[in-house]
C-alpha cells in the first residue's frame, strides 16, 4: 500500500524553519497504514528535512531557539554568503545560465551556503510507522527549512507513505 502528499510553504528571504509535523501525522492517520514508513522529501537544491525536539522558545522571527542555534553553529562551518566571489559558486557560466534560460538576477546566486547546508542536513527523513502513528518519540518534530536566504520562494515537501 502506498500514499502520498505534497506541503507547500512559501518561504521568506532568510534561512527559515517549518514544523510539518501535524501534516505528517495526518496523513499517516488517513493512510491506515499500520506498519509501514513515511518519508518527508524537498526536492529543492537548498533546502532540508530534519528531525528534532520542539523547543517552545523562539527568536522574534518565530524561529526555535535550537532550530536558531543549529543554524548559528552550521554558519561556521559555511558563512552567509555577503558577496560575489566569496565561494566559486555561482562562476559566470552559471550566472549567465540562470539569466538566458530562467530569467533570474544574478544577486540570486549568491545562496552557496544554502547548498552546502542543504548536503549537511540532508533533503529527506525516513520515519517509521508503528501502529498507524509516526515513531518520532516524546519530543521529535518534523522540520522543513529553506536554506536560501536571497528571495521569497514557493517550496514543496513531498510525503510518500509505504506499508500495510
């Protein structure tokens, strides 16, 4: 047996994190699988699933603190890109590229971070489903995060639910 769904969420220009949570338990609850699993999935190139603790407290965006400081602490490891030429990517085949054939700014480039931490965090999650319900223990939560700090944009989740 198999299920699947698509979230939507648009994103602001800055890294942001979304609990999908309540739509993953949904729809392993409407799928009446009992054991199975369910996989949370981004397509987009810099963005990311991930599973953590919910922790209440939030910055005066709305972000959670551990969400906030995971991503303070991945900001060592690849700083915000602030200008051209801080990392190679994007060189100017790619810039020219995105002009001619997608019609984008070239200051729209400038999101090499977001793609580096996109291969850290991962782009999906496997959850179990034990007794028709998402194992995610006490305090685990789905997250979706936009890693693309350069522009608002439109970001789809996948959810593919395989079980019986």
């Amino acid at each position: 047996m198999s299920h699947s769904s698509s979230i939507t969420r648009t994103t602001p220009a800055r890294q942001e994190f979304f609990d999908v949570t309540d739509e993953v338990v949904e729809l392993v609850r409407s799928s009446e699988v009992s054991r199975g699993i369910v996989l949370a999935y981004t397509p987009h190139t810099s963005c990311c699933v991930l599973l953590q603790e919910e922790s209440e407290d939030t910055t005066y965006f709305g972000t959670q603190l551990i969400l906030q400081d995971t991503l303070n602490v991945l900001a060592r490891i690849a700083p915000p890109v602030r200008h051209e030429g801080q990392y190679l990517h994007p060189g100017p085949i790619h810039v020219k590229n995105a002009a001619d054939l997608r019609d984008e700014l070239p200051e729209w480039g400038l999101n090499t971070d977001g793609h580096i931490l996109s291969s850290i965090l991962g782009r999906s999650e496997s959850i179990p489903i034990v007794d028709g319900e998402p194992l995610l223990g006490e305090f685990g939560r789905v997250y979706f995060g936009d890693l693309d700090s350069v522009r608002s944009r439109t970001r789809t989740i996948h959810l593919q639910i395989v079980g019986g």
